[in-house]
C-alpha cells in the first residue's frame, strides 16, 4: 500500500477546519469532517490517480458532505503527498510553493 504523508502546512489546514467545525457547527459535524478526511486520505493511498489532475503534478479530490474543502496532492513513487487541505472558496492557487511539478 502506498505511503501517505501529510505535509505540516496541510496538517495544521485540516486542523483549523476541524477546529472551526466544532466551534461553529458542533462535535458531530467536526467528527464527519474527520471521518471524510480520513476516507479520502484511504482512497489517494488506494488509488493515487483517481483524483483528476488539475495542474502538472496536482491532484484533487473534493470532500462530500457539503464539506467546502479539497484534498491536494502530489503523487511520488511509492508515496502520496498531501499538499494541501484547501477551502474551495478562498485563495486559489496559494498552495503551490509548496511542492515541486515533476
């Protein structure tokens, strides 16, 4: 199976999120929002290309649950790097200093 790896810059997005999901939302919200996480992290390690690329390199896959978030990430050999917990509505394009294309 392939290795996932999250980077620091993404841990502490899905963690401002989760946050703001329990403060506004409530702990059961926070917690679907963390069992999507999760599913999604099971599927880009399952199959890293099912996410459509939508930059050299960059692949996404979209939270459900009218969650407004997507997965980001960058597939390396044997291993699936988690670029970024991006908020569909703000900031496009922010992320990008964080990896190199191939």
């Amino acid at each position: 199976m392939t290795t996932v790896i999250i980077l620091p810059e993404a841990r502490r997005e899905f963690r401002d999120a989760r946050r703001w999901y329990a403060e506004h939302a409530g702990p059961s919200i926070s917690a679907r929002f963390l069992g999507e996480f999760h599913r999604l992290r099971t599927i880009v390690a399952e199959e890293p290309k099912r996410g459509p690329e939508i930059e050299p390199g960059i692949h996404r896959v979209l939270f459900r649950d009218r969650f407004l978030y997507s997965l980001l990430y960058v597939i390396r050999q044997s291993d699936i790097v988690i670029v970024a917990v991006m908020h569909q509505h703000r900031e496009p394009g922010y992320w990008r200093s964080r990896f190199e294309a191939p």
